[in-house]
C-alpha cells in the first residue's frame, strides 16, 4: 500500500485525471492533446517566447550547469554548429560510464517499487515540467535540427510531449493488465487446493537511447518515458549535433525525481563530441555495455543495423527507427489542385528532412485522370513541379517552411541535383532553387527538387535520397505502381505509403499491397492532413512490419517487454 510519504505519492493524485484521459484515449484512438501546439501567448503566457530565447541564450559558450551533478570524468564536450550557423558552444560534463552506470543501478530499486501509477505519474510531472519550457526547447531543437521555428516549437515541444504521454500512457496499461495480487483455487474432490499469488513487475535494467540530428526530443521521448515508466534507469545519448534540446530534458527529469523523492540518476545524459575518425564512437561503447538491456535508436540504416545485430545478439532488446523509400501512388484524382498543393508541403516541410516525408512518386506512363482533364505522366509531372515552385514563390515565407539542411551529406545533394541526376541516369523535372535567409545567411536553403526516372532504373530510387530531391518515377500502369510500393518497401522499409485514385478497386489493391508490404498508408489526402505527420494516440508511427523500423510509437509491443513479471506463490 502506498503512503503519503512514499516517494512521488503526492503526484498520484495530481495527475489521476491526466493518467485517465491518456489511457482513454489511447483505449479509443480518438482525438487527444494534451500540450497546445500554438506558441501563442494567450497559451504559454506573454513572457514565455522571450523567457525562452533568453534561457536559450543563456545556455551558449558556457558549461551547462543543470547536469554538474552528473557523474563525470571531469572533462568537457560539446560540438554543436547550428545549421543556421553559427556555433552553440555549449559544454556539456563527460559523463563516467563505470560511475554513471553503478549509480543508476543503485536508483532503480527505489523506482521498481514505488509501482506502475506511482511511475506514471511522476514520469506525467515531467513532461508537464518540460511543457513550460517548450518555447526554449523550440530554440534548442531549431538550432541544432535545423527546424524551422514553429515547427521546432510544435514537433520538438508539445507533439514530442504528447509522444511522450502516450507512452506512459501505454506502459500503465500494460503493467496493470496484471493483479498485484490474487487467491488462486483449484477445484478437486475434496477441499479446493488454493494459494496465494503476488505478481511483481520488475525492470529489463539499464536503457539507452540514442538520439537523432534531426527530430532530437520527438524520436526520443517515446523511448525515454517508455522505459522510465516500466522502471527501467536511463542513459541518454544524443546525437553530437543535437544534444542541448536532450540536456534540457535530462536536467528537467532529474529536478522532478529528486523533487519526488527519487534519485536523480534515474536519468543521465551522456554526451560527447564530434566522433574520431577510426574510433568508435559512445554509441558502440555504450550500446555493448553489459549493463545495457533495452536500447532505442533512431538514425541510418547502416549503425540501425549493426545495433540489431551485434547489441541484440545477447538479448538486449533493440528497438530501431531508421530509413525508408516512402512512397505515393498516383493513379487519379478528383481534386488535383488539392492533391497537388498537399504533396508540395509534404515534400517542402523541413526541406524533406522527415523519417515520414514522400521520395517515390509512381505515375503511369498513360497518364492521370483528374477533374481538370487527362494529364499525360510529363504533364502531371510539370504540374506537380509548378506546385513546389509557386508553394516556395515567397522567400521570406517559404524559409519557415523549409528551415536548413542540416548536414553536409543533405547540403551535398540538393547542392547539385544536375550532377545527382546525371549519377543516376535520371533527368531533372525541378531544380533545387536556392534561397538565402533573412535572418541566418549562413543557412543553405533550398526548395525541394524532383528528378524523373524510369521504373526500370530501380537501383536510382530503391535507396533513400534523404533532404529535399523526390523522384517521379514512370511506371507502365498503376498496378505496376503498386507492385513497386510492395516490392520495395518490403525490401528496403518505409515508414510511409500514399494513394490517389477515383477507383474504389484501386484503393482495395493499395491497402492489400501495404498490408503485404507492412507500412501504415494515406488515401487521397488533399486538405490539412500530411502524409509525413502523425497523431499521438491514434496514428501509430511506423509498423515495425517491415526493414524501416522494427517497432511502433506506440504499440503494446514497444513497452510490454521493457518490463517482465515475477510470482510469489504460497499455499494458503
């Protein structure tokens, strides 16, 4: 039984209506948002865009104080360049691995037993503490991925927040799916035999999740609050261009533990710097830790794999997000003005640097029908460049719809999408158009740029091409088109598959082919919806059914097996 001095027991009854909506909504997968995603002031308050940029400055060229607590080794990292460009010059304490992983295991008896609720709703105090924050983690996520600012404000604060929710959401349910306790009977001729069962949800143990560059909270907080919530401590480590909007999430999680009576090092960051060419990096020492049981990726395919197969190798439970040939199937429309200026933004959005944003767009070499006419397949393509050009027109608003690249290897491509082409043997539709910011001429800006090939040139567009270049790839019919989305997300994952068409058939064929193909699809979207945006408690973020990402934010798959059960059994 819990008292009122048990740790974070006073949280239970702050967050019960929070624990009870979440867990409703994600019952029903109806509509549900906790964190308003306007950084209006009429929400956050009138001083909360300056008290955030002020606390964002405040942060540069200086040591981060918030983590001096940390276990360290006493020396300082810290290598952020944002892509806008200037440097951040944030130093961050080198966490000590021996010391930080004993410390952590020394925390989590505590946190096993104080019990799923009492986890949850402390875990819930977090993510409410993080909210007040959201516009200085829009500056930290926007300097570091690369977002433009409402986006970063959205995406990194309260959409990551509500990811985070729902995660808690979801390890709760499936920790009270099972009886604390129960009196067990068996009927037999004489007296029943019975006895006394306790079940005892106990953690993995030490969990790691390694961030990205370019969604920094949002693909990592399902992971976090995953396995905080099942009990489990956890390390967690950034990516080196990305760490300040990750610090300012371990500094809030470690003030609210200790706050509830739980010890800080519950969660840790460990950052580093840029990695040593012929060294591994943290990420492999970490990741091959003994002590390590559940690890969270998300990044390239290339160190998602390695992870799978040589951390996994022992049993620790990996759970990876990595690339994909996300794809849209374009058959006919009733409504090409809206087709057209959807997949414009879905493509320009973040300059298409999104897990989810569109790269394959088959269309049949006879052409689309729509309800401005037939449409031969250059036509369609010509129209559909003209839509990225006239919905980018205006520079000053089209760089926040595009932020900046946000690596060299993306700054590579749209640099020169001729030569690109040309490696290929494709042909360029639409040119990457450069824009230079207002505010950060540093930045390299570029409109979105679409290359025409021919299905027959799979290997052109059978690996992701990732930043702002999307192929339209002549196909022999829309059934050929749909055979394509099968064959190649099967083999090389997506996370996202799109269809347009008039023909009630055709969109039987397309969801039988991302069934068999396993990734999550989009039908005739052609309003405010976007095929590379989803919805925490309704959409699920990845399937896990095919080689883009082994797991979904969030099944019951994604948390169950951070936790296992233990039984007690007496005769009574």
């Amino acid at each position: 039984m819990v008292t009122e001095t048990a740790p974070g027991a006073a949280l239970l009854e702050t967050h019960a209506e929070v624990l009870d909506a979440a867990t409703h909504a994600l019952a029903t997968r109806e509509f549900y948002s906790r964190y308003p995603e306007s950084p209006s002031p009429r929400v956050y308050g009138e001083n909360a865009a300056q008290d955030g940029q002020s606390a964002f400055e405040e942060a540069r060229n200086a040591a981060y104080a918030p983590l001096a607590d940390q276990p360290s080794t006493g020396e300082e990292v810290g290598a952020e360049v944002s892509p806008y460009g200037p440097p951040l010059g944030v130093r961050y304490p080198e966490l000590d691995i021996v010391a930080g992983v004993a410390a952590a295991q020394a925390a989590m008896p505590t946190w096993r037993d104080a019990g799923a609720r009492t986890r949850a709703a402390v875990c819930v105090e977090i993510i409410e503490a993080i909210n007040k924050r959201s516009h200085e983690m829009a500056n930290a996520v926007m300097h570091t991925s690369g977002q433009p600012f409402v986006m970063s404000f959205q995406a990194g604060g309260p959409h990551a927040q509500d990811r985070a929710l729902e995660a808690v959401a979801a390890a709760l349910v499936e920790q009270e799916r099972v009886p604390a306790s129960v009196t067990w009977e068996k009927p037999t001729k004489g007296d029943p035999i019975r006895m006394q069962k306790d079940y005892r949800v106990v953690p993995r143990g030490l969990a790691l999740v390694i961030g990205c560059n370019t969604f920094p909270t949002w693909n990592a907080y399902p992971g976090l609050f995953a396995s905080l919530a099942t009990g489990n401590p956890v390390i967690v480590k950034p990516h080196p261009q990305a760490v300040l909007p990750l610090a300012i999430t371990v500094s809030i999680a470690r003030e609210v533990l200790s706050a509830a009576g739980f010890d800080r090092a519950l969660v840790q960051l460990a950052a580093e710097g840029e990695p040593v060419e012929g060294q591994d990096g943290l990420a492999k020492t970490l990741a091959l830790h003994p002590a390590i049981k559940i690890i969270d990726y998300t990044g390239g395919p290339g160190f998602g794999g390695w992870l799978e197969r040589e951390a996994g190798a022992d049993g620790t439970l990996v759970y990876t997000e990595k690339a994909g040939l996300n794809t849209v199937v374009v058959d006919s429309t009733d409504n090409l003005k809206g087709l057209l200026g959807n997949l414009a933004f879905s493509f320009s959005l973040y300059s298409g640097q999104m897990c989810t944003a569109p790269q394959n767009v088959y269309v049949p070499s006879g052409g689309v029908s729509t309800d401005e006419g037939e449409l031969t397949h250059e036509q369609f393509a010509e129209k559909l460049a003209g839509a990225i050009t006239a919905f980018n027109s205006d520079d000053a608003r089209a760089v926040e719809i595009l932020g900046a690249t946000v690596n060299p290897d993306v700054r590579s491509r749209a640099t020169d999408v001729p030569g690109l082409a040309e490696r290929l043997g494709g042909q360029v539709i639409l040119d990457a158009r450069p824009i230079t910011h207002p505010t950060y001429p540093d930045a390299v800006v570029r409109v979105p740029a679409l290359v025409g090939v021919d299905a027959a040139n799979l290997p052109a567009y059978s690996q992701e091409c990732f930043g702002p270049v999307a192929f339209v790839i002549r196909t022999e019919d829309t059934a050929a088109s749909l055979d394509l989305l099968r064959s190649t997300v099967r083999e090389h994952g997506a996370m996202t598959a799109s269809v347009y068409s008039t023909d009630q058939d055709v969109l039987e064929d397309a969801r039988d082919a991302a069934a068999d193909a396993g990734v999550a699809l989009s039908e005739n979207l052609t309003g405010q919806i976007f095929v590379n945006q989803t919805a925490a408690f309704s959409d699920f973020h990845g399937t896990g059914a095919n080689p883009a990402a082994n797991a979904a934010y969030t099944d019951a798959a994604f948390v169950a097996n951070r936790f296992r059960v233990i039984t007690s059994r007496r005769h009574v």
